[in-house]
C-alpha cells in the first residue's frame, strides 16, 4: 500500500516524532510505500519556548497555521495514497484532520497517542465530534485509549496495539562510569525522572513523597532531566521548602539522544508518578536500558508493568501513595538487576515488527472498506 503518515518527525523533538520515525522504517520494512509528511512547526514559539523547527525540505506543514493546510492537500492529491495515517495527540489535531479528509476524499485512519489532550481544553468535546466526522478508523495504543474511543466514538473501526519498544541510542555507559559523571556514589539508591516535565507528570508529589522517604534511607537520590514546561523555579523552592535540595538533581532542558544513555545507566528505578496519562515511550525507553520503573496506576501504565518482575505499581497517586511503593524498591532494590530477563522477555512482546504487521493489515481493511 502506498500510506501518507502525517505526522511530527525528527528534527523535532518529542516522542512522538521518534515513534513516527521508528513506524515509518517498520512499515517500510512490511513492504509499504510510506510517504512522510512532516510538520514543520506545531505551536508558535512563545508557547514552546524554543525556535527550533524542522529542517526538513519537504515540511511546509504547520499545525497552528491553517493557510499551510492548502499545500499538504495539493501534494496528496498528486501522491495520491491509498489511505491517510496521521499522528493525534491532542485535539487542537481534529480542525487538520477534518480538512485533510474533506478535501483530498482519501481513507484516514488516525493513531492514537491520546483521544483527549493531557491538559484538557474546554472546546475537547467538540474536537471530539469533528474527529468524528473525519475518520475512517482507529489505532490506539493501549485498552485505556480503545476504551476511550469505544464511549466516545463508538461506531467507528479500531484496533487495540500497544506502544512497541525503544531500543537505547547513543554510546552506553556502566553503572559506575555514569554515577561518576554525575557526581554520585556508586552505593546510592537513585531514582530518575525523564522527559518534559509538565504538570501531569507529578513531579511534584514525587517530591512531596521523599522526606518519608530519607527517613529510611537517607541516601536517596533523585535525578530530574528533561525540559520544563513550567517554571523550573517553582520545583525548586518546593525541594527547599520541604529541605531535599541535596537529595535531588536536576538537569533542565532537552535531553539528546546521545546523552540519554548516561542518566538510565545511573538509575536504580526510573519513576512515573504520574497524575493521568495514556500510556508512556518514558517507560519502554527505560525497559530498552534494562532498567524496571515505578509508575501509578493511572490510564495504560499498569498495562505495561509487572509488578515486581519488570518494576512496580503505586496504589494511587498521592506523595504517600508513592512513597510506600518506592519503599518496595528500595526493600528489593538488590534485586533489580535479576529483573532484566523478565523485562528483555516484556519488551520481545512489543516489537515494531509486529506492531507494523498489525497496523498494516488494519490498513489496508480501511482502505478497501471506503
């Protein structure tokens, strides 16, 4: 088949593009003629706070800009595919894939990386029912996100995948070379936070659950590295407040894939306190590095645990909730590198080989229905 995947990629950032990415050579791989259609931008400057676009040649897309919209249709016209694949994340997506369906008459099936934005909109619902409007099917990657579709667009095909595995990037460090790096002992029980840090994410009530936390092991230590949507100011004074400035880190800004490598080769754990979410490439980056995770038990994340095999469930959200399962950690913490078949044989089950597989044959169901 030959498919339009619409969608961010590389050299924007996020995970999102990565997965793109990854999709992309996976579909290829299954012998698909895949066009990419990439952003150039998504949101203006001043709400991401950075300049940086894409420089890709071809991207004349631009999500905030609806006078872009008119040179995506006229190239998929002359491209002619035989069915649109577009990335969705967040319903200011629904206005781009109405238009794109209208104008070019072309099959769309839209993935699903999130039915409902992660900080809600008031107009969500009504991007909802123009999403609706314009697509031909589903993929989500997790029950949570089918469940969601399934109540709040029932009579439209999906099909239920998962989020497949990252494999690690850049040049991988032991565990000794990385915590001398970052200045930290090699005895150390150390905690890492990953990725754009907004308010979902809980960072904050990981915080509030440390000073519990030293009672026990004083020692603790928490990394936070990834870029700040808020102001990272106000996370600071919070680890003042509460008098854990030493026991945490914090590494403010864009963790490149080279980098990567450094801050999951010094952790113990890497935590997902999280106060909502669908499901996380935080965590299948982390099983990529061998390393198990802590997450609460909040959209698919206790899809994609073990518990106590490839890492930990809370059971809740609150600062105390996280806090006893972190004690379970720390309780079994000599064990966690005894976790690696356990989470090797987890990330086998997640291939994007087999997620392409699925998602083509899906495809190309779509196609020929419409």
């Amino acid at each position: 088949m030959r498919i339009a995947l619409i969608s961010p990629f590389f050299p924007l950032k996020g995970g999102i593009a990565r997965f793109s990415g990854l999709l992309e050579e996976a579909l290829c791989k299954q012998g698909h003629d895949v066009i990419a259609v990439p952003f150039k931008a998504l949101y203006p400057n001043v709400i991401t706070k950075s300049s940086h676009v894409s420089v890709q040649q071809s991207a004349q897309l631009v999500l905030y800009n609806p006078f872009s919209w008119q040179e995506t249709i006229y190239r998929l016209k002359l491209l002619k595919p035989d069915v649109l694949l577009v990335a969705y994340w967040t319903g200011l997506m629904a206005p781009l894939c109405f238009v794109l369906r209208r104008f070019t008459g072309i099959p769309m099936v839209v993935l699903l990386h999130n039915l409902s934005s992660h900080e809600s909109f008031f107009f969500e619902p009504i991007m909802q029912r123009l999403l609706a409007t314009s697509a031909d099917g589903f993929l989500t990657l997790s029950e949570a996100v089918s469940r969601q579709v399934s109540a709040a667009i029932p009579d439209i095909p999906r099909r239920t995948l998962f989020h497949p595995a990252y494999e690690p990037e850049g040049q991988r460090s032991s565990s000794d070379e990385a915590r001398k790096a970052l200045n930290l002992d090699a005895q150390v029980p150390v905690l890492l936070f990953f990725g754009y840090v907004r308010h979902y994410k809980g960072l904050d009530r990981m915080l509030h659950a440390i000073p519990a936390l030293l009672h026990r092991e004083p020692s603790l230590r928490l990394i936070v590295a990834g870029q700040f949507y808020e102001n990272i100011d106000r996370y600071r004074q919070l680890a003042e407040k509460l008098d854990i400035s030493k026991n945490v880190d914090f590494y403010p800004g864009y963790v490149a894939a080279e980098r990567t490598p450094l801050f999951f080769a010094a952790a113990d754990a890497v935590v997902l306190p999280y106060r909502s979410a669908t499901q996380s490439g935080v965590v299948q980056l982390a099983y990529g590095h061998g390393v198990p995770v802590i997450v609460t038990p909040v959209g698919a994340l206790p899809e994609m645990v073990r518990h106590g095999e490839t890492g930990w469930i809370a059971r809740d959200v609150s600062p105390e909730g996280l806090a006893e399962v972190v004690g379970e950690f720390l309780d079994g913490r000599e064990h966690c590198a005894s976790m690696r078949p356990a989470i090797e044989a987890f990330r086998r089950t997640c291939s994007w080989e087999s997620f392409a597989a699925s998602a083509g044959s899906f495809l190309e169901t779509i196609a020929a229905d419409r």
